[in-house]
C-alpha cells in the first residue's frame, strides 16, 4: 500500500460525527474518504443545542462563522414548572456565558449545522466525499483496514490505516464488527422514552403561544412529573423548536414516525392553561424513539476500527450534549492519532480511556437532569426550593466542568 493510502482515515456516516472527524482528521493532514449510505444528504431531526464545549471545537475546524450566519445565542436557559409558569431558575448565557466558557451556546436547526459543516469539508482538499454508499464488510491485517464498500450496484474497495464507525445510533459498523466478535452489543435498546417535536414559525398562531409563556431569546424547559417540554429559537429567531419528552412504547426504529397523540395529551394532564393552548396550536406532533446503546463494550478495536458518538455510546438527550459528544470524540480521536501515528494501538487504547469517564459523566448528568425534571410531590419541592436558593451564577458555575472542557491538543491542530 502506498504511504498516502496507508494514512487514509475512512468514516463511514457523513452526520455531525462523520464530517467533523473528516475535518480534524484533514487539519493534521491525513487524507480522508467519508462514506454515506444515504444518496443525498438531508438533516435528521429539527433543533440542536451546541453548548461551548462543542461550539469551541467547531470555531477551531473553520465551521463556526459559518452556523453563525443562522444559529441563535440564547440569552439563558430558564427552568418553569409546567403547571405554573412560575420561573424555578435561570441560567445565563449569551455573552456572559461565552466570557466564562470562551466560547458560545448556540441553538440552531440541524439542517443549518449540517450545510456549515458540508460547506467546509468541501473547502478541504483532503476529504473526498462519497453519498449513496454502503459499508459492506470490513478487513483488517498487515495492509491496515480495508472497508468493501457498495455504491451503485458495484462494490469497491478503501483503504486505510484506520476506519471510524460515525454511522449513528443503528450503526452497521458496530454490527459489523460485532461479526468478528470483537466488540458486543450489535443493538442499541429502546430506551421507554419518546421524543415528540415540532418546529413553529414565529408569526403563527403557535409562535404566539409560545410568546405568551416563553423567552423569545432563551432555551426554556417546562416541568411536569409526566413530561418535560424544552422550547428555543431557530433560523435566526423566525421560528421555534419544541420538543416534549414522556414515557412510550416502542415504536418503529427511524427518526422520525408516529404515536398516539393521547400519550402525550395525558402526559400533560394538570399544565397551564397557556402551554396547553402552545402543545395543541403546535401539532400535528412528529415523534421518535429514543435508543440508547451499552457504554461498556469497547469502543476500539487492535487492529485499526474505532466507533465514535451515537455509534460508540448513544445517550438519551436530558443533558443536551449527543452532538456535543460525537464533536469531542471526532476531535480528540484525530488528535491522539496524529500524536502517536507508529503506535495505533497504543493510540487508540489512550484516546478510549481517556473519553470514558467524561461521557460516563455527561451520561450521569442527564439521568439526574431527567429525575429532577420529572419530579413529583415532596422531591419537586425540594427541588423548587434548591434551585430558588441558587443564585444564577452558582448554577452557571455548576457546568463549568461541562462547558468549559477543552482539549489542548485539538486547539493546537485548528487550521
């Protein structure tokens, strides 16, 4: 294999975690090959929240001035109780926030971090971008990695040193791996949770709900012991996304799908007159099951194979961070690698351990963010009466651990 070849990274998925593994691969000068199974790229979903520990790394790859041509910075995210309205707590943002965290929290439509992050890739000569492609079957040996790939009824062959599973929570790189019975837990597991969602204009019926009992200019999370609602601007403030959070059944495996709308209604049992008037003016209601997939088998492989984000250790969405994640993982993973570039292994075997504990942590972090939000009875009280004794600052400073994470060696590496 020629030496080019040998330094090839391969990433199967072209998602948040795909393109920026591409791009921080590609700033440390490895040529990349990106394969995506679907023939055009589209954006899955409707909001995202990229808080700084994300936002930094994006400012560093060339993407950041991008989204912000679309992307929103909050002012704060404010906490309510679902039945009252009553303000519980206010974390402040905005420019405060990217003073204390060094860089910004921005909401924005997945679409509009999807086009900056294609845009860049495309500005990057090294990363050759292949749609409607198929990873096959994966091989490893003295030659490197070498991924069978499927695009148009023909199968062909890539080449590299190392291949990255960024293909999602359904990632067939897992399962594909788990067939040499190197890493376990081919299946994510559903996890008895439904997201449902709905993206309002800001001049609708709806978007003047929301005004009613909501910041325009915050992330705002309603309380309820049935569910929580976590409303907040996208496309520059003209429209909002909402999504609600309650326990479901199963339903089909996919992004987006459709369930009984009465899971929801009963969910809400007891809300504001007024955030009942916004859940109904907002409807039809798009929902998706959330999966989660095992943290413990290994997210590496000896032999050159590593799964990064939703592929590695999907997690349900309580403390905002998924994209986060996947973003640090694909940066950190390119950064260890181009550290350590004879010792692959030792490489890969550091960049695991080293991102354990902090996801194990985040992963922590919204089970107890999903507990209290969902509180009843004398917890909620005590919760009320916590949140209302700390100061904003106190619990700004709370997620400093958070969003003030930086990785020094992805910094040194920005082009």
């Amino acid at each position: 294999m020629h030496d080019a070849q040998f330094r090839q990274v391969i990433v199967a998925g072209a998602g948040v975690a795909g393109l920026t593994a591409a791009l921080a691969f590609a700033a440390r000068g490895y040529p990349v090959r990106v394969f995506e199974q679907v023939p055009r790229l589209e954006a899955v979903g409707a909001g995202i929240q990229l808080s700084p520990n994300a936002t930094r790394i994006l400012r560093d790859l060339g993407v950041l001035d991008r989204l912000l041509r679309t992307a929103v910075m909050p002012e704060a995210v404010v906490l309510k109780d679902a039945a009252t309205l009553r303000e519980l707590a206010h974390v402040p943002l905005g420019q405060a926030g990217e003073r204390r965290w060094g860089a910004p929290y921005l909401v924005a439509h997945r679409a509009d971090l999807q086009s900056a992050l294609t845009a860049r890739v495309a500005d990057m000569p090294g990363i050759h971008l292949t749609t409607g492609t198929r990873v096959a079957s994966i091989a490893t040996g003295s030659h490197g990695v070498t991924a069978s790939v499927e695009v148009n009824g023909k199968t062909a062959e890539a080449q590299g040193s190392l291949l990255v599973g960024a293909d999602g929570v359904w990632s067939s790189v897992r399962a594909l791996v788990d067939s040499t019975k190197r890493v376990a837990s081919p299946r994510s597991r559903f996890s008895g949770e439904l997201a449902w969602r709905a993206t309002i204009a800001g001049d609708s019926p709806a978007g003047h709900a929301f005004a009613a009992i909501g910041a325009a200019d915050c992330v705002t999370t309603f309380l309820h012991p049935g569910f929580h609602m976590v409303a907040y601007p996208v496309s520059k403030g003209d429209a909002f996304n909402l999504v609600a959070f309650t326990k479901g059944e199963r339903i089909a495996e996919g992004w987006s799908g459709h369930a009984d709308p009465g899971i929801l209604a009963a969910a809400m049992r007891g809300t504001a007159p007024g955030l009942a008037k916004l859940m109904e003016l907002a409807g039809p209601w798009l929902t998706w099951p959330l999966h989660t997939v095992e943290q413990k088998p290994p997210w590496t492989t000896p032999d050159g194979i590593a799964l990064i984000g939703d592929a590695a250790h999907a997690m349900t969405p309580f403390a905002a961070q998924g994209a986060a994640m996947a973003i640090e993982d694909a940066a950190t993973l390119a950064s260890v690698i181009a550290d350590f570039p004879a010792h692959l292994l030792g490489a890969l075997t550091v960049w695991e351990q080293s991102r354990r504990p902090r996801v194990a942590q985040v992963a922590r972090r919204g089970a107890v963010n999903r507990l209290a939000w969902h509180a009843s009875g004398p917890v909620a009280i005590a919760r009320n009466l916590f949140l209302k004794a700390r100061p904003p600052e106190k619990l700004a400073a709370d997620l400093d651990w958070l969003y003030g994470w930086r990785d020094e060696q992805t910094e040194s590496a920005s082009p």
